[in-house]
C-alpha cells in the first residue's frame, strides 16, 4: 500500500476533477470551485500562516540588542543570528518546489510544518552562539515553506478570475511581519525576557498547523523532478551565496577591508556560484534555467526588483536607524509602526483593485515615485525629530512596497507561466534572491555610506569646537554645570562637561548623515523612476503586449478548445 502511494501516479486520479480544475503544475494543489465559507477559511488561514512564517525572523531582528545580552554575543555574532536564516530561506527553494513537485503536496506540508514548530520550540532552550545559529538555520529553511503555503492558501480562496490578485496578496502579506513585530515586541517584552518573543511565535505556529490539519489543500499531481545534476547544483550554489550573505551582513560591522576571511569568502562566493551557472548553462533539464532568466524581459524584471528592493531599504534601516541614534526603542515607535502597518494593507488593496492587466508596470513606476517622495521628506530631520516626524514619509514608503512587490510577483509569474511550468524553479528561486539579496545589499551599501558620511561630519564638526571660542566655552560650562551636583572634583567636571559635548557632536553629525542617506535613496529613486519610464516607453516603442493579457488570452484560447473537445 505504502509502495503504490509512493508511485509516480498524479493524486487527482481518485478525484475527478474537471480539466480546468487541475493543478497549474506539479506540487501545485488543484482549483476546484469551493463555497463560500470554505473560501473564507482558506483566506484566514493563510494569512495566519503568512504572518506567522514572517514573524520569527522578524521577531529576531528587531530585538538584536535583547538577544545578544541575553546570549553573552558580540556585535558580529548578533548579526550572524538573522544572516543565518537568510542563508537557509534564500536557499530552500532551490529544492523544495522540486520536492513538491515530486513527493507531492501533502507530504510537504506534513513534514515542514512540524520541522518548523520544533525549531520555534528549540528557540525557547537554545542559550548559546552555535545553538541559537543551527535554530536559526532551521527556522530559515521551514519558513521558506510556510511562504510557499501562504501563497497556495490565499490562491484557494480566490474564484479563477481573480487568481492573480491571490497572488498579489499571497507574496504580500509576509511583509507585514516587520513593523507588526516592532509594535508587538515592547508588549511582549514587558511580561518577560527576549523568550516570550518566541512563546508568542510558538502559540501562531501552533495554531498554523491545527488549521491547516483541519482544512488541507487540495490534492496535487506529482511528477519526477530531481536528477542528480540538481544536488550538484545545490552544492555549488548554497554555500556559494551562504558566504555572500555573511560577508553582506558583517561588512560594515567588522568593516570590509578590515578583516582577510571577507575577501576570502567573497571570492569564492564568485567562484562557486560562477562554476555552478556555468554548469546549469550546459545541462539539458537544468535547475536554474540561465538562458531563460538571460532574456531582455526577466533581466529587466530582476534588476528593477533589485534596485526597489535597495530603495526599500529606506524603513528597514534609515528612519529605524535614525531614531535609534536619537535614543528612541521600540516602545515608543509602537504608534509609528501601526502607522506603517495600516499604510501597507491599504498599497495591498490598492494594488488588487488598482491592477491593470494591460500595463502592470505602471504600479511599480509609482512605487518608485512615492519612494523618492518619501526619502526627500525624511531628508529634513534634525535631532529633534521623532517618531511623529515619520509618520507620512514612512506610511508612503510602506504604501509603495506593497504596491510595487505585488505587481512585480504577478509579472513575474505571467512569464513564467508562459514560458512554461519547468521554469517555475528558475523564477522562484531568481525572484526570492533579488528580495533577500537586495534588502540586505540595501542595508549594507547604506549602512556603509551612512558610517562614512558620520565620519565625514564629525570631522567638520569636530574642527569648529576650540574652548578658546567663547561660545564653545560657555557650552562645556553649561553641561558641566549639570552634573556638578553629582560630582564635586572641579577637574572631573569639566572633563564630563566636554565629554558630554563630544556626544552631542556625534549625536549631530548621525543625523546629518542619515540625511545624507534619504538624500541618496532619494537620487537613487529618482534614476529609477526614469529608468522605467524609459523601459515602458521602450514596450510602447516595440509594441510589446503585456505578459498578463498574453496568459489570459491563452488560458481563453485553451478553455475554448476544451469546451469544444467536450461537445465532440
């Protein structure tokens, strides 16, 4: 029994479902008409399940600085916990949509889940640097599986006219993870150490699986995928990206010429991903398919998600950053956050009933637009500035992500779908890549410019501040003053007296740097925005037909000629 199960047979046989029913590709469940109160369960649980697949990473990175007291880490360790996840999540996919597609379905889902929610458990008694790294791992790779799920589960919930906004939001709602864990982590924290941060993603992980138990997707097909020439592929790649990532991560913290292994690592980055490329351009089936991501379209496509992608690294790193250096914690971005929040779920409805099937770019051109809008508004803070100061900038920001990310994923998609399911693996993975690799090249190439601009204003700054200057003088006096109360040596009094001068220096030239930093985004945004414009005039100029109106009129052109098949 357990044999035949395990057989090459498509799993719809002991289904009848009607042609235009059948999954889209193998690993894909099937698209049978569901009532209504189905469609709305399938709707909740995937967006529990989205939330809760992005919350764990996200959990983690907002609340670096209680993890790293809590475990006794370095800076550089801190920073190792998220790039980890980022190494295994980016990778995953390589295979296990080819897992899917072979195994089928269910057996995907009965194994990741329970992978997931015991590396969600592991988190609660993981007290060191290398445990809390293999927790780390594991979660990355389970979570790329609940992303997979989330996508499946709102698809389901959506009748087939409409299975594009499902992908809209499917890919969407993930995102949401980051600013809800910046609002959510001050509450949790209260009644607990960094731990009740994952008490909480346990309890949603928890709950994901009773739902999904309660109410599985439809069946799949299955097919055979893997060949041998794949886990070479993987070989290559994985740590070929994983040292990548880690010289990314840790560049501007243990800075980049300052330590041999990133040169190292970054070389044999190129190598091995270079070799493994080279290999899948000579394979017959090959894994990614490099030929075809190689072509004016998806090149376009990859590179304008990975320039937003940078952009966006706007909310992740400048305005957090920023008012980190101003002295604010989470606690009081709470409201702020919540803000960002709301922002993203109305660019989330905008995009679905916004979409224009005959020119989707056009979404993501304004997507770049109001990011440059937002980046130039940002561009005036001072040291007074707070949370309340963000609040439009960032809500725009927040807006044009969402915006952008589902217009790009539908795109994407459509091409592939035309150029043939055995591309589905190529896209994915290439897609899941330029966000990763782009959100924290972003944080890097801004983090890094941001530490040489602070420098850089520090210095001038530093030059003007002379204690023969009355002014400067009468500073140093005054800060002294406060603390003459607490101690009562003269000479110790004027030594803090300046050394508070010297923070409020450093605390000034931050903020002029982060304005550097929205200024370049700002510039940045700017050239994409008239990048694409030339890109859609360059479409126009040819002639070139929408990939989504071409998928529709082929998915027309193949339902006509089976209602003429069946008639016969």
């Amino acid at each position: 029994m357990i044999r035949r199960r395990r057989a090459a047979v498509p799993a719809t046989a002991e289904y009848q479902f009607a042609a235009h029913e059948r999954p889209t590709m193998p690993g894909s469940p099937a698209n049978p008409a569901h009532p209504g109160g189905r469609r709305i369960a399938y709707f909740a649980i995937g967006i529990l399940i989205g939330i809760t697949g992005g919350l764990g990473n996200a959990l983690v990175g907002v609340n670096l600085n209680f993890a790293q007291g809590t475990l006794g880490l370095d800076s550089d360790q801190a920073a190792m916990l998220t790039a980890v996840y980022l190494m295994t999540n980016t990778t995953a996919n390589l295979l296990l949509v080819k897992y899917r597609q072979q195994f089928g379905l269910q057996p995907f889902i009965r194994y990741m889940l329970p992978i997931y929610a015991a590396a969600t458990m592991l988190h609660l008694v993981a007290h060191g640097f290398w445990s809390s790294i293999a927790v780390r791992a594991a979660s990355g790779f389970s979570a790329s599986a609940m992303s997979t799920l989330t996508l499946l589960y709102i698809m389901q919930s959506m009748s087939a006219p409409k299975r594009l906004a499902g992908v809209m939001m499917g890919i969407s709602v993930p995102q949401l993870a980051m600013p809800l864990a910046r609002a959510l982590s001050p509450g949790l924290l209260v009644s607990g150490d960094w731990h009740m941060l994952y008490w909480c993603e346990l309890g949603l992980t928890l709950a994901s699986l009773a739902a999904i138990m309660s109410l599985p997707l439809p069946p799949s097909e299955r097919t055979k995928s893997f060949e041998r020439g794949d886990f070479l592929t993987f070989a290559l790649l994985a740590p070929g990206l994983w040292l990548l990532i880690a010289v990314l991560t840790e560049g501007r913290i243990e800075w980049w010429t300052e330590r041999a292994w990133m040169g190292w690592g970054l070389a044999a980055s190129l190598v091995l991903v270079g070799t493994a490329l080279l290999i899948e351009t000579r394979r017959a089936n090959p894994l990614i398919n490099v030929r075809w991501l190689g072509t004016r379209e998806m090149m376009r496509l990859i590179l304008v998600a990975i320039a937003v992608r940078i952009l966006l690294s706007e909310q992740a790193f400048g305005s957090v950053g920023l008012l980190t250096a101003l002295g604010m914690i989470n606690d009081q971005m709470v409201t702020l956050n919540i803000v960002i929040i709301i922002a993203s779920i109305a660019g989330i409805v905008t995009a679905v009933f916004s979409f224009d099937p005959a020119d989707p770019s056009r979404a993501i051109t304004l997507a770049v637009l109001l990011i440059a809008l937002g980046a130039f508004m940002d561009a005036s803070a001072t040291s007074l500035s707070r949370p309340s100061s963000f609040y439009l900038s960032q809500a725009l920001i927040g807006f044009a992500s969402m915006l952008f990310l589902a217009h790009a994923m539908v795109i994407g998609i459509s091409r592939t779908l035309l150029a043939g399911p055995k591309h589905f693996v190529s896209f994915v993975v290439l897609f899941g890549l330029s966000q990763s690799l782009g959100g924290i090249a972003g944080t890097a190439l801004l983090g890094t410019f941001q530490i040489v601009r602070e420098k850089f204003h520090s210095h001038e700054l530093v030059q003007s501040i002379v204690l023969t200057d009355p002014l400067v003088a009468a500073r140093v006096r005054g800060t002294s003053a406060s603390v003459a109360n607490v101690i009562g040596d003269p000479t110790l009094t004027n030594a803090e007296g300046a050394a508070l001068l010297a923070r409020t220096v450093s605390r000034e030239a931050n903020v002029l740097a982060f304005n550097d930093v929205f200024l370049l985004i700002g510039v940045l945004a700017i050239l994409t925005f008239l990048w694409s414009l030339s890109i859609r005039a360059s479409i126009r100029r040819r002639g070139e037909t929408s990939p989504v109106i071409q998928l529709q009129q082929r998915s027309q052109a193949a339902a006509a000629a089976a209602a003429e098949e069946s008639t016969r």
